[in-house]
C-alpha cells in the first residue's frame, strides 16, 4: 500500500507535535532548577520504585525521545521507550484519577500513547532525518 503526501505529512506533524511536549516536560524535569528535585520527590510520593534512578530515566527519556521524534531518528524505539514511560504513568499516577486531566486523570497520558502506537506501527514517515539517513526501517 503506498503512502501519500498527506500521510507523511501527518506523521511528521504528530512527531513534531509530540517531540515538542516530551522534550519540553523533559527539559522541565532536568533543566530548571528544582524540576529534578521536584520529580524525585513526586515519584516518591506515588511509590514509584528506586526514585531517583526513575526520575531520571524518565527525565532523558521525555528529553532525548522528544528530540528524536522531532528530527524522526529512532522512531520506532524512541516510541517503544515513551510507551512503557506512559503506560507507568498511566497505571501508577493518573488512572486512579478517572478521566479529566483537571483532576490528575490520563486523558492526556491516553492521547500520548495513541499517538505513540501510530508513530510504532507506521514509522517515521519519508519526512525524517532518519529515513534521509538510512534504509532501515527501525533506524528511523
């Protein structure tokens, strides 16, 4: 099945539009001051296992996987990662919390990972540093 213009254009901007809220929420945990801090401290409160190990795991993981989904290098493994992120984020944080994100729900953890799951199944799309740089599908 060939992909039109439209698809890969749609790629692209659901990769951009999610690399700049991961990369940004990233660069919030690792980079202002009190924001690693902070996450460390939250992941205590909710239970999450070896805190600060986790808070940076996922601190560079939001950081680094966004920008790679800006530029569409390591897609499919930069979305298997921010999956397993979100699915902890979803299981241990917001889904106690029903729906609503006003009230700490996982609308917005949900719609991550919808957006996720399409970037895993379909890739980069041909507008991508890393389908640019290389032939092999999982590299992009």
């Amino acid at each position: 099945m060939a992909k039109n213009s439209l698809n890969e254009w749609s790629l692209a901007l659901l990769r951009a539009v999610l690399g700049v809220i991961l990369a940004y929420h990233g660069y919030l945990k690792l980079f202002v001051p009190g924001g690693f801090k902070g996450t460390v401290e939250f992941f205590v409160a909710v239970g999450i296992p070896l805190a600060k190990y986790s808070a940076l795991a996922a601190s560079v993981a939001e950081f680094a996987g966004g920008i790679f989904l800006i530029l569409g290098i390591l897609t499919r493994w930069t979305a298997i990662v921010l999956i397993f992120e979100m699915l902890i984020a979803l299981f241990a944080v917001h889904l106690k919390n029903g729906l609503l994100v006003s009230k700490g729900g996982y609308e917005f953890v949900l719609l991550i990972l919808a957006g996720l799951v399409v970037l895993l199944v379909n890739g980069p799309g041909i507008l991508s540093a890393g389908k640019m740089m290389s032939k092999n599908k999982w590299v992009h």
